[in-house]
C-alpha cells in the first residue's frame, strides 16, 4: 500500500480483496448500496423541495436544489466512470426528478428542455466534464500535487504537437 501511496481506514473497511484483475471481475463489485443510499437521501430532498414551492421562486429553488441535493449527486463523481447503464440511469432519474421539481414540470415533460434551462449535464457527460475538469487541473496548475507527481509526461510521440505532452 505504500508503494502505491494508499493508507487503509481501518474504520471504514470492512474486508479487503486483493487478487488479480480478472479474479475481482468475477465479483461483480458495484455501487449498488452507495446508489442506493444516494437515491434515499436525494429524493428525501426533492420531496421536501416539492414540498415548500410556493414560497420560493424559481432562482432560489434551483440555487437550494443545486447546493443540496446536485451536491450529492456530484459527490465521487469520478468513481462513478465506467458503471454499468443501470446504475448511471439510476443517478440520471434521481437528477431528472430533481430538475422536474425546480421548473415545477410534470413527470411527462421532456428532459432535455428542462436540462438545458438549469444548465445540467446529464450523468455521463457531468462524469466525463469532471474527469477532464481534474485532469486539466492536474497539467495546468500541477493541483493536487499527489496526482502530478503521479504523472509521466512526454513530447516524444512523432504524430503529436509537441507543445503538448502525452500522458502515460
């Protein structure tokens, strides 16, 4: 663990699994249970913000719905790369419902209106801009410095500008 610069929390593993790559595939292991707890806690939220529309407007409900529920959605958001369709879809109809309930739209309303008014990505590309958000991060201004001292950078690759390295 030390080599790879990992610490083990001991408060919150439960067990450890070290094999190799294609043994852990066999597994199956998911985010299922930290979606799920997601899921719980976000349409807990939406539902109180359902709750209390008169008395805010439209700016105000978006800021609430973005600084409390989108705030959980956006929480590991890099982990979440690579999960399978269903749990991706799971996270985009917890963003859905919480969009629906900022414009006050019914659940028939078409999303993607909706999505553009509020400035959302749906899950994947709010994924993809946050991994490329920190990978920009990490080559501009070398933040956090435990990623950049990860990187290996080179101008040697002939088909690429060289003004811009490659990373391996």
């Amino acid at each position: 663990m030390t080599a790879n610069r990992l610490t083990l929390n001991s408060s919150k593993t439960e067990f450890l699994l070290i094999r190799l790559s294609k043994q852990l595939a066999k597994l199956h292991l998911t985010f299922s249970d930290q979606i799920s707890s997601v899921s719980k806690s976000c349409y807990y939220d939406i539902c109180e913000l359902c709750c209390i529309p008169p008395y805010f407007d439209y700016i105000t409900a978006s800021t609430i719905a973005t600084s409390i529920v989108h705030s959980k959605l956006d929480y590991c958001t890099s982990r979440y790369h690579n999960l399978p369709k269903s749990q991706i879809t799971r996270l985009q109809q917890i963003q859905n419902s919480l969009a629906r309930a900022v414009v006050k739209a019914p659940k028939s309303s078409h999303i993607t209106p909706i999505l553009q008014s509020l400035h959302l990505l749906e899950i994947t590309e709010h994924i993809e801009y946050k991994l490329l958000s920190v990978t920009y991060k990490v080559l501009t201004i070398t933040q956090p410095s435990y990623l950049h001292n990860l990187l290996v950078t080179t101008n040697n690759y002939p088909y690429y500008n060289s003004q811009h390295p490659l990373l391996y």
